[in-house]
C-alpha cells in the first residue's frame, strides 16, 4: 500500500501533468468568456476548433518534444499574462466580438513556449493554424478590407438584374421606396470567416494537394459572399415591400442562421467531392504552408 501510494504522489512530479492542469484551467475561463458572449456562431466555432487541437495532439502527444529554455519560458508566460489581464477587463472588452476570437492565440502561443519552447514550435503548425484561423480572418475583413461597399455593390447588381430601381454609393443602396445602409455587421466578413476556418480545418484533418487547397480557400471566400449578398437582397426586398417583420427574422431572428446552414452545407459537398476527387499529386503534409 505504501508503494503504491508513492507511485501516486510521484504524478505530481510530472512536468506533462502540471502543464494538463493549467491548460484545463486556462481554456475553463476562456470557454466561460465565450459563453457569457452569448454568440451562438462563436461558441460552435471553438468547440469545434478546440476539439479538433485536442485531438490532433493527444494523436501526438507521444512524440513530442517537451524542452523549453527561459526565454521562452518567460514569453509564454507574459502571453499567458496577457490572456488573464484582458479577462479582467471590462465586459464590453473583454466579450467583443472582434476580438474574443484572437486570445486563444495568446493561450495557445503561451503554453506552447512554455512547454517546448522557440524550438518545437514547428510541432504545433496545425494547432497554431487552427488557432489563427479563429479569430484572424475576421478582424482582416472587418478592418482592412471594405466588404460592406463591396457587399452593396454585388447586392445593387443582383437588384437591378431582378427589376428594381436601384443605385449604390458606397455601403448605401437607394431605392425609391427607402435607403438601405450595408453595415459591417451585414457586410458578410463573420459568414466568410467560418467559413474559411471550416475550410482550413479540412484541409488539416484530410491533406489535399497545393491546387486544391486554394479551390477550395477561394470557393469558401466567394460562398460565404455569395450567400451573404443574396441574404441583403432579401432584406432589401422586405424593406421595399415594407414588411418589417420579416425583415426582422432574416436580419437579426432565426433566418440568418438558415443562411450560415446553406453555406455550411455547400461547403460540406464540396470537401466531400474533393474527397472524391482522384489525387494526381501527392498530398502535403497536414499544414498549410
């Protein structure tokens, strides 16, 4: 009885076992943040996500090299450092929706320093990746690339191609019976983010060639456009016909999650096709670079 209650207490000993307690604690709070968001694309985003880095490294876990040095040991904990101070800060902060997506890069960078320091990064490209493409795209579209006026304009074409009386200027399309502001909000850059990160996620999980890897980035960005612009001329229409009930369900109700379904679906036939697709090249390794 004695032995074996030495060979218990000799676990907390183990570097790997105190690395798991952290980690569990560390993505407790950050899941928490992310339920209190109350954002339901959010929430099924990271546990898709996080699920999948799970699993990718408990597939690894025996091979990797657990070696770090105090430098790194010191800049993961300043990332870790980080994370914890901006989940202090206040709700409207710490719970924006831009943002929240990110800090899982901030854990994830800090941890892995700290576990395998500057050296064994190279083990966790996927992970990182995943990581990345969770928060990342969004604040690329939001921030750099004008998507509502893009957005309006597409939407004005399919308007005038459809009949109706319509001109653009910038984000503002104009009808005769109202004016319609595109904002970022309605400017499609979550719906295209998703969709991309769902899309990278496949291509980690099933490694494809360098040419369908870009098929299949590209067929996610105008998709996730694509579905986006035509759920506007819905709206547009409804504003047009002055019924703003419905107008309601498709912009802020269950109807835009029908949309985010449609897009999802798409996306889904299409891996699936590619999957089906004979490989005349050798797939890559599982990463994106």
């Amino acid at each position: 009885m004695k032995l074996e209650h030495k060979n218990r207490l000799n676990y907390i000993y183990i570097p790997q076992y105190w690395l798991l307690g952290i980690t569990t604690g560390l993505v407790a709070i950050y899941g928490q943040l992310v339920w209190w968001s109350d954002d339901a694309n959010l929430i099924s985003s990271v546990l898709l996500f996080f699920g999948v880095i799970g699993y990718l490294v408990y597939q690894k876990r025996h091979s990797l090299q657990l070696t770090s040095s105090p430098l790194a040991t010191l800049l993961g904990l300043l990332l870790l450092g980080l994370f914890l101070l901006w989940t202090h800060l206040p709700a409207n902060v710490s719970l924006n929706p831009r943002f929240l997506p990110v800090l899982p890069l901030f854990l994830g960078g800090g941890l892995i320093l700290i576990a395998s320091g500057f050296k064994g990064l190279k083990q966790y490209l996927p992970e990182l990746t995943i990581l990345a493409v969770l928060g990342l795209p969004y604040l690329v579209l939001y921030y750099v690339i004008n998507l509502s006026a893009i957005t309006a304009n597409f939407s004005a074409f399919l308007l005038w191609y459809t009949g109706f009386d319509v001109s653009h200027v910038g984000s503002f399309l104009i009808l005769p019976e109202a004016t319609v502001n595109v904002r970022e909000g309605c400017s499609g850059a979550e719906g295209i983010a998703h969709l991309l990160g769902l899309g990278v996620l496949f291509l980690i999980m099933f490694p494809q060639s360098h040419g369908k890897k870009a098929l299949l980035l590209v067929f996610s960005f105008l998709l996730g456009f694509v579905m986006n612009s035509l759920r506007v001329v819905l709206m547009i229409m409804l504003v047009a016909g002055g019924d703003g009930e419905a107008f309601y369900y498709w912009h802020e109700g269950d109807g835009s999650l029908i949309f985010s379904l449609i897009s999802v679906t798409f996306l889904a036939g299409f891996c699936f096709w590619l999957l089906q697709e004979p490989k005349s090249e050798k797939p890559d390794s599982p990463s994106l670079s």
